[in-house]
C-alpha cells in the first residue's frame, strides 16, 4: 500500500469515528500529516508505512506540539525494516505511540483499547496490582505459594503487586491461575505516560532570525511563543492565561504561504485555535479563515486585544466554525 492510499485510509477510518479531521498537511518538512478531534480528544498523527522512518527530531516536535495544543501524538505505521507491526499492540518511538491501522481501528471505531505494549525485551501489559494482591488473598496464597506457581521470585511477585508490568506470557498465566481479568488497558489517549520511553521532551527550537520581529510583537503582547521546526506554521502563541493560543506563520505571500494558511485554518479549526499569516505585502485579507496580517501593520499592534479584534475582523472564530 502506497504511503497515500494509507494516508486516505487512516483519514476515513477517523472520520466513520467521528473525528473532525484536518486537512492533510502536505508542505515539507512536516512533523505530522493531520489532525483530528472527538470531543475533548485531539491527536496529531503522523502515517508511515514504516515507521523506523520516524526520527527524533519529528518525535520531539509532535511531542512539545502535543504538550501546546492538548493533543495526543501519534504515530500509525505498517511495519518496521523487520517485521509488521502487531495488532492489539503498542509500540513506541522517541517516545511517542505507534499503532498498526488494525489497533488503531480498534480504538478509534470499535473503541476497544490496547492491552500490550512492546518494549525492550518483548511484550508486556500493565498488571493491576490491587485486584492481583486481592485475588491471591482471597485464595489464601502467600507470594511464595503464587512465586513457586509461576516459577519466578517472590520478589517479582511482590513487584508485581506493587505496580510492575509483566510478559504477556506472566499475565496470561495469572489469568489462568486465578480464572480473572487482571490486566488494564494501555492509555494511548493519555499519552501512555505510564509505560512511554522515559525520554525527556526537547526543548524549543530556536527562533529563525527572520521571525524575530514577529515574535517580539508576540512577546511584548502578552504571548509566550514556541517555535516550531516542523509543522505547518512557524510557532504556537499562548496568551498568558493560556485560555487562547494563535498559531502564526510569516514569509512572502507566495503560493506555498497561501496552502500553508489554508493547512493553519484546517489544523485550526480541529484544535480550536486562530490562526494567523503575517506577509511581506497585503493582497488579500484571509485565506480559508486565517487572517492575513502584513508585517508592519503587525508591528504596530499594541496589545492581544488589537491582535484578537484583527483576526476576527479578517479570519473566523474557531469557536463558531468548529
């Protein structure tokens, strides 16, 4: 299957969900292919046939936009250079999750969640450990009775009752001892925090010496600006009650800044932020509902109401077009 056709195939997959969904985000470089929302659920998803094509730079963008936008990063694929992915499976990259199009049909449409999660050494899944601690108890088996059933130490026993995953395998044999469910689902849309690689978030890009006056008129308003590498905009503005982003970009009003605009509108709508372009030289007023701005009209803007009142005047509340 050709990277396009599963593009298409993930798109109509969320949207028979329920999903709004995004525009497919067709500028390079990209650290994501759409966005999407149900509800309070927003993703960012990025789609690979295979998926050791995700690098760490992409990674650590999906994730700082994830942690802006309250969104879910995520990445579906096909394969690795080695084998297929697995369905029912979760698996991670630079510390975002990977799901085949079978688990993420599964979530998404049938709204069953993953159970197992692969990391280094092989499957495993989360164990609850207070229902395992009860049902050993209500048994009357000591950690050495259950140690000696499943031929491991009474310590991995006790670790298990405090928290510690097990092997798929050491889960399916619980399970068979004690004829109940003790295993929990794998909270993809929480951002698998509890079995995600521990790997730390990087920090900001920094800023191209081209925007910086964009961003000091930002800053000076009363916004908190983070830069971007790899999306369709050059950065995430949040005011300081972080009750209203803006998603800005800034060049020429070239034919690529006009399909950037319409991306931003699309991208916007979905995670209900305004979106704005700051150009060279004004031609028009917007673009699909991001507001066009020209960058000296935009330098004498004195404060986010004047911003806000400019974009509403040009663009569309995303309120009102979600």
């Amino acid at each position: 299957m050709s990277r396009s056709a599963l593009v298409e195939n993930v798109m109509a997959m969320l949207e028979d969900a329920g999903f709004l969904v995004s525009d497919r985000c067709a500028i390079r470089p990209k650290s994501f292919d759409i966005a999407a929302r149900r509800g309070e659920d927003v993703l960012l998803l990025k789609i690979l046939g295979n998926i050791d094509a995700f690098d760490a730079q992409t990674g650590g963008e999906m994730r700082r936009l994830g942690t802006y936008l309250n969104a879910t990063p995520i990445v579906i694929g096909l394969r690795t250079r080695d084998e297929e992915l697995k369905p029912g499976v979760v698996y991670f990259r630079h510390g975002v999750p990977v799901l085949s199009p079978d688990t993420a049909m599964d979530l998404f449409v049938e709204e069953v969640p993953p159970l197992i999660y692969a990391a280094p050494g092989g499957l495993y899944v989360n164990i609850d450990s207070e229902i395992l601690a009860d049902v050993r108890e209500n048994r009357d088996w000591s950690l050495g009775r259950l140690a000696k059933e499943l031929g491991v130490s009474r310590r991995t026993v006790s670790k298990y009752e405090d928290g510690m995953d097990a092997s798929v395998e050491v889960a399916a044999e619980l399970e068979d001892l004690f004829d109940a469910p003790l295993t929990s689902p794998v909270s993809v849309l929480d951002g698998a925090e509890e079995v995600r690689d521990d790997e730390p978030t990087p920090e900001d890009p920094d800023v191209a010496p081209e925007d910086e006056p964009i961003v000091t008129v930002f800053t000076r308003i009363g916004f908190e600006v983070h830069p971007t590498d790899r999306a369709p905009f050059k950065s995430v503005n949040e005011s300081e009650d972080q009750h209203e982003q803006v998603l800005a970009g800034h060049s020429a009003f070239t034919e690529t800044a006009e399909k950037r605009a319409r991306i931003m509108s699309s991208v916007g709508e979905v995670t209900r932020t305004r979106s704005v372009y700051v150009v060279d030289e004004l031609r028009r007023e917007s673009v699909d509902g991001t507001a066009l701005i020209e960058k000296e009209e935009m330098e004498n803007i004195q404060d986010a109401v004047d911003l806000r009142d400019l974009i509403m005047e040009r663009g569309e509340d995303p309120e009102e077009v979600a």
